[in-house]
C-alpha cells in the first residue's frame, strides 16, 4: 500500500478513472432513457465549447504563451471558464506547459511522450510528483491570475454547476448532471490530453524534426484547433495553430472574433516567408532521405543529391530576397516596383526548377 501511495495522486487517480468509469456506464443509458435528450447533449455541447475554449484560448495561447494581449474581462471570463476544465489553475497549468516545451521529449518533459502514450495521455496527471512553479513570474504579477491560482476549483466547481443549476429550473437534474456535468468534464478532460499523446504519435511534421510533435488535421476540430502540433512547438508563441485558412483552428477564429470586440489585440504571428522556408527545408531533407535509401539501386542518385541541394539553396535564397524586397513596399518608388519584378521573376524560376527536381526525386525513388 506505501508503494501504491508513493506512486499515485489518489485524488487525480479517482476523479479521473472514476468520472470515466461513471460516463462509460450513465451515459449510454441516459440516452436510451432520456425524454430531454435534445435539451442534455445542448447543455453538453454549450458547456464543452466554452471550457474547451478557455483551455485553448486561455491557458493555453494567453498564459502560457502571451501569443497575444487580452482585456481584463476576456481574462476573468477565461481564467472562471477555464477552471471548469478542471486541469488545475492556469498558472499551474502554464508552468507545467513552459517546461514541456523548454525540455520537450526528454526526462524533465512532464508529459513526455518518450515514456509512453498512456503516460503521456493522462498517467502523468495520475502521479503524485508535485511540479514546482517555474519560469511563471511573468502569470505571477497578475493579479486575476494569483486569485484563480488560490480558488480555482471553488471556481471551476461554480461554472461546471451551471448546468445542474439549468437541469434543476427544468425539471430535468439528472440528465443535466449526466450529460452537462459528468460527460463535459470527461470530453474536456481527454479532447486535451490527446494533444499531449496522439499529436505527438500520429501525423506528419512538415515544419521541423526535432522533437515529436506533430501536424494532425483529425485532431483539430475535437480540440479547438490544437490538432497542427507541430507548427506550435516551432512557433509557440504564434497565436494561430492552424495557420491556413482552411484548417480548422476554432480558437484562432474566436480571438479573432474577440479582436473585433476590442478584447483581444496585438496578435504575434510569424511572417509566412518562414513558415514557407521552414516547409522547404524538412521537404529537401525528407527528399534527400528518399535518395539515400535509392542510392545502392541508382548511381545516378548522388548527381541528383546534388540537383536537390542546389535546388534548395537557389529557391531558399529566391525566397529570402523576394521577402525582404517586399518588406520594403513602403518605399514604393520606381526601382522598387522593378526590383520587386525581378525578385518575383527569381522566385518563379526557383519554384519551378524545384518542382522539377522534387519530381525526379519521386520518380528515383519510386523505381
């Protein structure tokens, strides 16, 4: 019994286990029973947008990242939303979200996938290791940040009522409390660790190798846009994860929607020049993989090793020029507008040359 105790935080172990033990079972026959269950998944979905939201937005790209500036209103409304989650305060969480990404993968990760998915999935937040506050002194001076850290789960335990609150005015208790309490704390709870486990498993990294976190498109709807990992930990403090229009990122849709209601500004952002030379460079190293492993069945693979490597200095440098004459436009004077067309023209001949070269690459290595 010492030894179990030593390992495991009871309080974490049962509320997590024991909230999903309890979903498994009410849910299913709540639904079959239920004479409100229109009414119940609303609650549900209502309470699983605003908590999920606030994790995202919140603790997330606010506090732990300062990826933009909010009013206070937008922080208060975060910081109660967010303690609903019940994922500890957010300057707790933030704490523990810095040092993952200062020492992603490596044994003083908190939630390292290196030691397994289920480790890295919830078995971390099940352990009793207590995680000192680090590198926070910034989240420390506020002080809508220091109350939520005193009282967050009186707070988060006021908010996640809500709906119980709601089932009771209704007539309706038990459904709010299965489905507006009991299975929104259960989707809050595992939509956010499956960034910690699957995104650093499952999906592509076209931004950078050098730690496990991953691109998945999958991922994002269920967690409010966190599903394109990879892009995050190359560029935490950007305040988007989804940076295309077309990925889905709802929480960067919200602060957007927030910006236009005057309580979210000064987004950061990085310049698309190097999201694009970033992409370039994992693509030239992924294709050089390609002709490595072609290598013992076409001689001809070192002369196009070093087409590839040419390839990418020139559209690299193409790049590079073309972003830095444009950042120039406020100068718009005659050589200017020239100079802009020549560097267009580089960087159109670069691309296609690439394009060519990124063809014969496929087509070595698919012989």
């Amino acid at each position: 019994m010492s030894i179990h105790l030593s390992r495991w935080n009871l309080l974490n172990t049962s509320f997590l286990v024991g909230t999903l033990l309890l979903a498994v079972v009410l849910v299913p026959l709540q639904i079959i029973h239920s004479q409100h269950l229109i009414f119940e998944l609303s609650i549900c979905l209502v309470m699983f947008l605003a908590t999920g939201t606030a994790v995202t937005a919140g603790y997330h790209r606010l506090f732990s990242h300062r990826a933009y500036v909010a009013a206070w209103p937008l922080r208060l409304a975060l910081l109660c939303l967010g303690a609903a989650a019940f994922e500890n305060s957010a300057l707790a969480w933030s704490s523990d979200h810095r040092v993952h990404h200062r020492k992603v993968d490596s044994e003083e990760d908190p939630y390292a996938i290196t030691k397994g998915f289920w480790y890295a999935h919830w078995i971390w937040v099940m352990e009793s290791t207590n995680h000192p506050l680090q590198g926070v002194d910034d989240l420390q001076k506020d002080p809508l940040v220091r109350w939520q850290h005193r009282h967050y789960f009186l707070i988060g335990a006021v908010v996640a009522l809500i709906p119980v609150a709601i089932g009771l005015a209704v007539h309706d208790l038990w459904g709010a409390i299965v489905m507006g309490l009991l299975l929104r704390i259960v989707l809050t709870h595992h939509t956010t660790f499956l960034i910690n486990s699957a995104a650093h498993v499952f999906g592509t990294r076209p931004f950078t190798d050098a730690n496990t976190a991953r691109d998945n498109p999958w991922l994002a709807p269920f967690s409010f846009g966190e599903g394109f990992h990879n892009f995050h930990h190359m560029w935490p403090a950007d305040y988007r994860n989804g940076v295309r229009w077309y990925q889905w990122d709802s929480t960067k849709w919200a602060l957007n929607a927030f910006s236009w209601l005057g309580l979210a500004s000064k987004f950061k952002r990085t310049p698309e020049m190097t999201i694009r030379r970033a992409r370039l460079r994992m693509e030239a190293k992924t294709l050089k993989a390609k002709l490595d492993q072609a290598l013992p069945r076409h001689s001809e693979a070192l002369v196009i090793v070093s087409r590839l490597t040419a390839a990418h200095e020139r559209l690299d440098c193409a790049m590079a020029r073309f972003h830095e004459q444009r950042a120039a436009w406020k100068h718009r004077t005659a050589d200017w507008k020239i100079a802009m067309h020549q560097r267009r023209a580089e960087l159109h001949a670069a691309w296609q040359e690439w394009k060519a070269t990124r063809m014969a690459v496929r087509g070595m290595a698919a012989a």
